[in-house]
C-alpha cells in the first residue's frame, strides 16, 4: 500500500530543506577554508566564501527542481 499523496509532497520538501541547509553550508565551510588559505584581504574572503554559499544554494535548487520536475510535470513542460 503506497502513502498518501499529501505524505508523498511533505517528505519532498522535507528533502529540499535538508539539500538546502546542507549543500549551503558545506559550499561556504569550503570556500571559507579555501579563502583563509589562499587570500589576505578581508574583503576578498568575504566574495569567496559568499560564491561558495551560492554555488552551494544553486546546487540544492538544481537537485530540488529536478525531484519536482517529475511530481508536477505539466508546470515544467511550456511550449
């Protein structure tokens, strides 16, 4: 017997939270490591460590849109 729908959507969004917080931490833990070791400026370490927050957040939106993509396709396919 497979769960509820409304089951179904919840642990979708609890996925997404979770890749989310995770992926956006590790991307500014990284790039914050990488930024104390290889530049001096403080405001040069900032921009680093914020790209690597970002590439982190872009890659949680791109995992999350595609586990979507498939739970309501016809608001992804415009033609």
């Amino acid at each position: 017997m497979s769960p509820p729908k409304e089951l179904y959507i919840d642990s979708k969004y609890d996925a997404l939270i979770d890749a989310t917080i995770r992926r956006t931490v590790y991307g500014t833990g990284i790039a914050g490591l990488l930024s104390l070791a290889l530049l001096r400026g403080g405001q040069s370490r900032a921009i680093l460590t914020s790209f690597g927050a970002g590439v982190g957040f872009g890659s949680a939106w791109q995992k999350c849109s595609k586990e979507f993509e498939d739970l309501v396709p016809e608001l992804f396919n415009v033609k």
